[in-house]
C-alpha cells in the first residue's frame, strides 16, 4: 500500500463511488459501526483490513479527462470513454451502472454492458 488510508480518504472515495457505508461492509466483511466510526475518526483498524480497504474503494477510477458516451453495440447498450482531443476510444468498461436525475426530480438508473 502507498500510502495509509485515512477515515477522510475512505469516506471521499466511498462517496465518489457512489457506496453507502452498508454496501462497503458487505463488500469488505468490516463492521459497518467500525467503518463509520473510521471516517469519523473515532476508531484505527488494523493495516491488513485498511488495505483491503483500499483496495476495494480505488477500484473504480474516475474517466478523468475521458468523456463517456454511450453505443449500441451487438443487441446491447455499452459504455465507452474517449479522448475529448482526439475522438478515440480509451476505454471500455465491461459493464457499468449510469445514474441521472432530470429536471423535475426523477431518478433514473441505467445498467450497460454484457447481457
């Protein structure tokens, strides 16, 4: 691990990802009290279970300076990422989870990728 995870760190990347405390703990096996007390400063945890935790909460990184756009592609919606600059791919994500909210308050969550 680079760098020791932070309880600040923690909740910034659980957030970016869009991770309420519940899900981090069934994904990673940790006490959702302890997560929380965590970022909050109120508890250490034991180097092996913050780097899991850092494992967990950098797997997604976000597109950066990638700008998505959304294909049709074999009987499937999919998500790609392209260079701004250049119009060129960068990456596909096997599958993603896109979520949006209108003008009126209406949520809506959409799945691509593999069927």
């Amino acid at each position: 691990m680079q760098q020791e995870l932070t309880g600040a760190e923690a909740r910034r990347l659980r957030t970016r990802n869009d991770w309420s405390l519940q899900y981090l703990a069934n994904l990673s096996g940790v006490n959702k009290a302890y997560l929380s007390e965590f970022e909050n400063g109120q508890r250490l945890l034991p180097p092996a279970t913050l780097e899991l935790l850092q494992r967990l909460l950098v797997q997604q990184q976000p597109a950066g300076y990638a700008a998505p756009k959304i294909i049709h592609d074999k009987n499937h919606y999919r998500l790609i990422f392209e260079d701004p600059a250049t119009g060129k791919e960068k990456s596909r994500p096997p599958i993603a989870h896109i979520k949006w909210t209108e003008d009126d308050g209406t949520t809506y969550t959409m799945y691509v990728g593999e069927p």
